[in-house]
C-alpha cells in the first residue's frame, strides 16, 4: 500500500480481521498521511472512508473492509457515487466472518455460524454507477 497510495492518504480500515494487514503495510508512512482504524464496531471502513473523503477531498481515500463489515453498509456505495467521491475500496473477501472463525477454533470449538452468503461486490457496485448517457 506504500507504493500504491500518496504519502498524504486517509486508509480507513474496518474492525476485526482486516485491521492488521493496512497497519502492517502502511507502518513507514510518513506522518502526513493518517489511518483510522478500529474505531467502531464491524462495518466502520467504508462508512469512515466517506466522512474521510467528504473531509478531505483533496486527498486519497482508501477503505480497507472485509466482507462481513463491508455487507453491513455496502448500500452507500451509492451515496459515494451519488456525491462523485473518490474512494478505492480493498474488499478481503474470505466468506466468513473470518476473526470470529479464528477466535472459534483457537478456542478448539466448532467453527459455528460465520459462514456468509455473498452477493458478487463487484456487480454489485457497477450496478450503484448511473447508467452512461446516450
């Protein structure tokens, strides 16, 4: 994420699972760019991407999600295209509610009820884009 994104970009980055992957890859950022992490419950990363965006639209915006969250609130997608913000979304997307899981077996449980049913995300936002004039 270093290479990819500016050195002044806002990551939000949802509770549970996802939290360590963008903390790890963005850990020699410099001080101008911020991260904003595990600071609601599950769901938090777009939504806060989008308060991010509209604060500082001058700046890159980058949601980190898994897709337990990310299903939560996946409707304002289309208020991102609604208001034309500029936000690239990372979806990890392994089925379940993957910190859960972990938690079940690192507790020699049965892994119970985390399993989800995805809709295909990627359809899903082209559909949220207006359709093309003609």
């Amino acid at each position: 994420m270093n290479r990819l994104t500016p050195h002044d970009a806002v990551i939000a980055v949802d509770v549970r699972q996802p939290t360590p992957t963008p903390s790890a890859a963005t850990s020699s950022r410099a001080p101008d760019g911020a991260h904003v992490g595990y600071l609601g419950s599950i769901g938090f990363g777009y939504p806060a991407a989008i308060g991010a965006a509209v604060a500082a639209p001058e700046r890159k915006t980058v949601a980190v999600t898994g897709d337990g969250g990310f299903a939560q609130y996946m409707a304002e997608v289309t208020t991102a295209v609604k208001h034309k913000l500029d936000i690239t979304h990372v979806l990890l997307n392994n089925g379940q509610l993957g910190k859960i899981s972990k938690e079940q077996r690192a507790g020699e449980w049965d892994v119970w009820q985390t399993s989800l049913h995805n809709p295909d995300f990627a359809a899903f936002a082209a559909t949220a884009a207006p359709a093309a004039s003609a």
